[in-house]
C-alpha cells in the first residue's frame, strides 16, 4: 500500500528556519514522514517519487497542506501567528488547474494570514508549460502567500524564471554550503554568487543544510540572512517546535562569535560581529500581498524588531 492511501500514517516534522545573525527561529518547514506500521518513521526520500510517478502526491500534497496550516493556526492561537510556515509543493500539484483554488480554500479553513505561507516549489516546475505555470504562481501570489524555490541551483538550467515568475525567495541548496568554512575561498564561490545574485534581485536568501558553525559564519559574511540545519535543529514533532518557540531561545549558539547584547522578543540573543546582510522578512500581514520586488527591502538590524 502506497502511503497517499493511508494518510493517517503520515506525520509532519517540522524544520526551524532562523535569522543567522541570532539564531531566532522565524519560521518552520513542514517534511512529511510514514509512520510504517513495522519500520517506524520512513524518510520522504524512499516514497515521495513513487507518490510522484503515480500522481497520488497529489492528494498526499493536499493532505500536507491542509494538515501543516492547521499545526499554524493551533501555533497562532498560542501567540506565534508570525511563524512563517513553509511547505513543499510537487510539479504535479502545481498542474492542477485547480490548484490555486485549493490554497485559497486552506487559508480560509484556517483562517491563516496568506503572507504566512510559503510554498517551496523545485526548479523542475520552469521547463512545463510556461503560460499555465505562470498563471497559476501569479494567482497563489495574489492570495499573498509567498513563494521559494526549493534547492536553488540543482535543477533546471535557466536562471531567466528568477525575473520572469514571482518568486519571493530562494533557497541555497546543502550541496553550496557543504564545502563552506574550509578556508578555501573556491568552495564558497557558487554560494557567494547565488547568494549576491539573489540580492540584487531583492530576493530572500535561506540557506539550507547549516551543520557547522564555520559554515554558518561564512554565510552571514557573505549576506545571507536566514538559515536552516542540523546546527540549529532538526526536523522536530509540532509539539517540540512549539517547545522551541515557547522558550524564544537562540538556536545555534551565536554567541561563540557573536555580541551579546541585544534583546528581542523577551529573549537574550547575539549578533555575530560581521557585515549586515539585506534580509526581507516580510510581517505576516494581509496588506503583505503587494510584490515584494515593488518594496525597499530593510537591513537585518530591522527585521528582528518583528
Ligand atoms: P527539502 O524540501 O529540500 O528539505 C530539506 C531536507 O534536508 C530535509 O530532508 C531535511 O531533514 C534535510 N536537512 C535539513 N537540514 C539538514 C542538515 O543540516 N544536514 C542534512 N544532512 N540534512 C538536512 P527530508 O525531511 O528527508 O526531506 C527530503 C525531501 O523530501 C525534501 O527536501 C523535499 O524535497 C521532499 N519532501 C519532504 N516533505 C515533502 C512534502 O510534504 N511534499 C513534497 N512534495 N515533498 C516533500
Ligand atoms: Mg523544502
Ligand atoms: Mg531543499
């Protein structure tokens, strides 16, 4: 049995995505698991492309959506309505001509702010039919939800779509971060340039696959402001996530290099001591709908005062 058909099999975990300069937690992504009946929890990577192959990542997708948005309006009611709440989407879902309807019906189900959303969409979306594409990414950046495009720079090989769909972030695949922090400047060359590229497109940078502290050192120097990985935490139940965002601790121990010194949110945090980085955190308001390319985007000293 394939388990889109056993959907109260599924499990969420969910990722904390962090300012780098403070390590407070932001926002989460949503990673689906299979609570096997006899393996326990299976990883996303041993079904995920079967539920693609046979369309039922369709009605998984959906399940997903639905059930992560809930997880945001129990996260609100608790006072974390500006948690931003990502959530991958597969090409096929995308081709649902209904799908844009779908993401309008779940934010008024849970009642969900649209700019607390994001979808993370591959790169793999910008080779099918254009037209169709782009109405239904225009239509779902109406609602006001924000889109990123998963695993930046792994797929497809025009970087054109950047300008041409409306995309709202960006995030840096692992594979750019792993050879950081090494010392040798040719390892952070293809991260660097992602990382300046998307500047000057004003888009959000988050880098994913943060392990080691060296790396996350060198991404901050280089300006990009959020992140995300083991350093700071790994996929944790809803309610550990809660737990997290409850103590308003700093993920990653800033204050190996940082300047203890400031106060947000009732917390203690750190800044490291490098360069400010452009970082559009974007309030969870309804007016958020406006495109954020249209905006000037603040310096990361601002964005904390959320
Ligand atoms: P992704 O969306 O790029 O998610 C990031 C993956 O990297 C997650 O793996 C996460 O656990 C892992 N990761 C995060 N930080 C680190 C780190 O510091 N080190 C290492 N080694 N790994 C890290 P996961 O949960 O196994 O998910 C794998 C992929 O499965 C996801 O990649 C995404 O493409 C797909 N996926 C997960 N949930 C869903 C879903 O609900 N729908 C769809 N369509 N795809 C999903
Ligand atoms: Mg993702
Ligand atoms: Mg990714």
């Amino acid at each position: 049995m394939t388990p889109a058909a056993v959907p109260h099999r599924q499990r969420r975990h969910y990722q904390p995505v962090v300012l780098i300069d403070t390590g407070e937690i932001v926002g989460s992504e949503a990673l689906i698991r299979w609570r096997h009946p006899t393996r326990g929890l299976v990883m996303p990577a041993e079904f995920i492309r079967m539920a693609e192959e046979t369309g039922q990542i369709v009605e998984l997708g959906r399940w997903v959506l639905d059930r992560a948005c809930t997880q945001w309006r129990a996260w609100a009611d608790q006072g974390h309505a500006s948690h931003r709440l990502s959530v991958n989407v597969s090409a096929r879902q995308l081709q649902e001509a209904g799908f844009a309807d779908e993401v309008r019906s779940v934010l008024l189900r849970h009642d969900m702010t649209p700019a607390a959303l994001v979808l993370e969409l591959t790169e793999s979306i910008f080779a099918l039919d254009r037209p169709k594409i782009l109405d239904q990414l225009t239509a779902i950046r109406d609602l006001g939800v924000r889109l990123a495009v998963d695993d930046f720079g792994t797929g497809y090989s025009s970087l054109s779509y950047l300008q041409q769909f409306p995309i709202d972030e960006v995030k840096v695949d692992k594979s750019f971060v792993d050879g950081l922090g090494s010392g040798n400047a040719d390892d952070g060359a293809l991260a660097n340039a992602i990382v300046s590229m998307a500047h000057s497109l004003r888009l959000e940078v988050v880098a994913e696959g943060i392990e080691r502290v060296a790396q996350r050192d060198e991404l901050w120097s280089m300006g990009c402001g959020l992140g995300q990985g083991y350093l700071y935490s790994r996929p944790v139940p809803p309610e550990e996530l809660l737990r997290l965002l409850t103590l308003a601790k700093p993920l990653g121990n800033p204050s190996t290099t940082g300047n203890p010194s400031t106060t947000s949110g009732g917390a203690r945090v750190s800044r490291l001591q490098t360069p400010a980085p452009i970082v559009r955190l974007h309030q969870a308001s309804v007016d958020a709908s406006t495109h954020p390319k249209s905006a000037t985007p603040p310096r990361a000293a601002d964005s904390t005062s959320k």
